[in-house]
C-alpha cells in the first residue's frame, strides 16, 4: 500500500534523508550514468514529497515555493525506484506533488526541468513544453509548465 509524506529538510528522519538520496544516487547517477553535483544546497529549502510502500521510498521529489528555483513553484528531482515504474507510482507522484504544491504554495503555477523522453508523461498531467530544448548534465531536458 503506498503511503504519501511531505517533509520539510528538517522534519525528515536520518533514515529517510539517506533512503531518498540512496534513490536519488541509484537513478540519476548510476542507472543514468550522469556525473553530477546532486547535492546542491537546496534540499534544505525544499519540501520533500515521498511516496513509501512497507517502509520503502518508492518515489520522490522535492517541491519549491515560487522564487526558489524558477519564477513558479516548481517540482524537481522526479524519481521512482526501476523495481516500481510499473506500477504507476509515477503517476501518482505528480498528482501529489501538484496538489501538494497547490496547498503548500497556493498556486496551481508550476514549472519544471523535464527529460525530454519522459514529455509525454508530464503532458498527461498537464504540463506543456516551453522554449527549446537544453543539456542538463548531459541529458536533453525541456522546461515544462502548467
């Protein structure tokens, strides 16, 4: 059963904070084979979302107040366990990051840094391309907003 948690840097427990940078670590850095600074200061100004099944983070990203990282709020740092893509964890880690945004931030304004392959599954929650497209670490990515 997957259980949602919305954290500030400071309410996360050791555990926690080392299971979603272990995640974090696993996806964007091995599995991508991308060399990149993940830790960069802003997770401290973040709010962490999560989703858990049996006391295992299954999916995450870090959510920011307008001003932050872009002009919008913003979602970041999307990602969800290679074990658990199949079971539409992803899915529901965007609902609950826009609504969350949506409670938190009081806006429905969103932007995010997206991997271009990944366009029309932010498409289907209603994010649209804007600009061209950019290396992100070496990575093609599209800004996307809603």
């Amino acid at each position: 059963m997957n259980k949602v948690s919305i954290k500030k840097f400071n309410e996360l427990t050791i555990d926690e904070l080392y299971e979603l940078l272990r995640l974090r670590s696993e996806v964007f850095v091995v599995e991508q084979d991308c060399v990149y600074q993940d830790l960069d200061n802003k997770d401290q100004k973040a709010l962490h979302l999560f989703i858990s099944d049996e006391n295992e983070i299954t999916g995450y990203t870090r959510l920011f107040k307008a001003g932050e990282y872009f002009d919008n709020a913003s979602i970041g740092r999307v990602v969800v366990s290679g074990k658990h893509r199949d079971k539409k964890v992803g899915h529901l880690l965007m609902t609950e990051s826009i609504n969350a945004i949506l409670k938190h931030f009081h806006t429905s304004k969103i932007t995010l840094s997206a991997q271009t392959y990944l366009k029309k599954f932010y498409e289907s929650h209603g994010f649209q391309q804007v600009g061209e497209g950019y290396l992100e670490d070496g990575i093609p990515h599209i800004e996307m907003k809603i």
